[in-house]
C-alpha cells in the first residue's frame, strides 16, 4: 500500500487514488469537545494555538490523512520608511501606521471575556489608498532563517503521513474586505474611485508574488494556501472577474514556478463564482461548502470546475445537527457519489467544540465506508 503522502499527492496530480483522502484540522475555533477524550490526547490538545500541531496530533490519533497548516517562516513587516505605532485605551487596541503618503490608523476592541473585532478599519475612504499603497510598497520581506527547524521538525513529525500547506494572503481585494477596509468601503471604492483601487492593487499584488514566491520556494512546504474567504456575501461575481482572476493566475504562476501547489480558500457562498475559478490556474479550491452551509454540491461544483481544478470540500455535516443520523449518513454518501471517480477530490473533517470525540468518531466510521469505494467507481 502506498504512502498517505503519495495517496494525497495523486490527487492533486488527477490521477487516482487508492482511497479518497480525508483530512483533519483543529485550530483555536475548529477542536473537539474534550468531554470523553482519550486522557493522552487531551493532554496534546490541551492549549490549541494557530499553526501548531494540534491538526497533526488530531489527525493522527483518528488515523485520518494529514494537510497540516502551518505559518511559513517568512517575515513580514514595516519597513524603515514607516513608523509603526500602538497604544492601548481600555478595551481598544490602536494602531498607527505613518507612512510617507500619510497616516492610517485602526482600532481593535478585545471585550473582556468576549471575542476581538475591529471598530475602525484602516481603510475608511479614499484618501487611505494611497497610505495604504505606501505601507505595502515599504513592507521587508525575507526568510526567518532562525524558524526554520520549526518546520523540519514539523516535517518530521508527519512524515509519510501527509503534506504541509503554508497560509498566507488572500487576494487583495480578499484582504480590503477582511482586513484593511470592511465590506462596505471596499464596496463603494470599487464604483467611486476604480482605477485609484487598481493603483494599490498592483501594489499589494507585486509585493505578494515576492512573500508567495518565498514561502513556496523553502523546503519542506507542499502548498501555498491564499486564505481568501471568498464568498458572494462579500463580493459579487463581477467584483471577482474584475479584481481577482488575473491576481489567482499570476499568484499560481509563482508558486509553480517554484514546483508547489497553489490553493484557493474559499468557506463561503461561492456558486456563481466557481465558473471565474476554473478561468484561473488555481490547483485546488479549499473548504469548498454544501448546502446548507455552502450553496453548491460536489456534483455541480465537480461539473463547473472541470477536472483540473480540485475539490478540497468540508464534511459540514458536522457542524450540524447529528440529531437525524440516516440523514447525516446520506449527505456523507452523496458527496462521494457526486465526486466519483475521485481523482480531483479530497475531504476535510474540522472539529467542533460542540460535538465530543465519542460522536466524532462515530461520524469518521460512516465516512470510512466510502473512501475506496468512490475511489475506484468508474
């Protein structure tokens, strides 16, 4: 039997595999509920951190295949052109960024006991493109050497078990929206000042093939994953076509000039963007959603994308009700019937603290039934 590395690669290669490849993942917001949790891995997931190795640990104690997400060891920060400035009052985190094209400021509110969220964006109208330009144009980028046993070590600890994928920005647009801007300005700016968005955009989008380029090009990393997030809630087909095609080819190119993957993440409504995404030269499209989370199924997903773009889906189902299980067990079915013959398909398991190791695993042995079965039915 082959590797579970060589078994997820062939997929990402379009040819099949001998199982389907499902994945884990656990993060500060995605772990399971600790309530009946096997004493030693409550121990190993006993403080979840971004990027540490609770996915592998998780992951291996299912017996699931590993697609690690780990933060590359590259640095990226102001460089000596701009003043970086932050300061705290109460609740709010302020920061500053003075930049020779001007000031940006935002503010961040850490409610005690309560979950962070951003009260002033940096980006509030158009007079910020420009500083926000000059903060880009300034950043340093390059490799933190002193990191890099981290990741052999990560490396090593998963082994022939799976890949390592590196996060890093999504598309700039992707960025305004979450980040610097908010849905709303971002929106506005696209109608009132198009070309002076443009103008960033080629800023953001150059200095982003040089951190891409970097993270690709350092051993040990598989995939490059642009956490984009996209979703129809936040931008419109158009908005995609205009703003991000071009960017998600060029970005691509980079990466695979460099001999790595390049995946799309995108966890949200994307149905009337999936005919943009196979214009593009993007390798895989991740946590792509059924309903009723997402709005498209593996059938019409696997039908719009063609068959050189994979489908990296999210068994939602778990974070659901469990309450009717046939009903549970026939969503898990249909998504490998949908995506037969497997060959550009492949499935993540996130956690949910809602949901406890005993149900978990339960929900993994239904999903066991199928990997081989879909995998070889032609």
């Amino acid at each position: 039997m082959i590797s579970r590395r060589e078994n997820l690669l062939r997929v990402f290669r379009h040819e099949m595999p001998e199982w389907i490849p499902v994945t884990g993942h656990c993060d500060p917001y995605n772990q399971p509920h600790r309530a009946g949790m096997d004493p030693d891995l409550a121990k190993k997931l006993e403080n979840v951190h971004w990027s540490d190795e609770s996915t592998v640990q998780l992951s291996r104690y299912m017996g699931l295949d590993i697609a690690d997400w780990y933060s590359p060891p590259v640095t990226i920060k102001s460089g000596p052109k701009v003043r970086e400035e932050i300061k705290t009052e109460g609740e709010d985190t302020i920061t500053l960024w003075h930049t020779p094209a001007g000031t940006l400021r935002q503010i961040v509110r850490q409610p005690v006991g309560g979950v962070e969220y951003t009260v002033e964006h940096f980006i509030k109208s158009a007079d910020d493109l420009a500083p926000m330009a000059a903060y880009y144009e300034n950043l340093i980028i390059e490799p933190d050497q002193s990191r890099l046993p981290e990741l052999e070590r990560r490396r090593a600890l998963i082994g022939d078990d799976g890949i390592i994928m590196a996060s890093m920005a999504g598309t700039p647009l992707s960025e305004l929206i979450r980040k610097h801007a908010g849905v709303e300005t971002t929106t506005y700016l696209t109608v009132d000042v198009p070309d002076m968005l443009k103008t960033l955009f080629a800023v953001m989008t150059r200095r982003q093939i040089e951190s891409h380029s970097l993270a690709a090009s350092i051993a040990g990393v598989d995939a490059i994953v642009g956490v984009d997030d996209t979703s129809t809630t936040t931008q419109s087909p158009a908005m995609f076509e205009e703003y991000c095609v071009d960017y998600t080819n060029r970005m691509a190119d980079a990466v695979h000039a460099q001999g790595k993957l390049y995946i799309h993440h995108s966890c949200g409504l994307i149905k009337d963007l999936v005919w943009l995404y196979r214009q593009t030269r993007m390798d895989a499209v991740h946590a792509l959603q059924i309903p009723p989370l997402g709005n498209i199924t593996i059938r019409e997903a696997k039908q719009a994308l063609g068959d050189r773009i994979v489908i990296y889906a999210t068994l939602n189902q778990m974070f659901g009700s469990l309450e009717n299980w046939p009903a549970v067990c026939q969503s898990i079915r249909e998504m490998f019937e949908g995506a037969a013959p497997g060959n550009n398909f492949l499935l993540v398991i996130g956690a949910d603290p809602n949901v406890n190791m005993t149900t978990t695993m339960r929900f993994w042995n239904e999903v066991q039934k199928y990997q081989r079965m879909y995998s070889t039915n032609r």
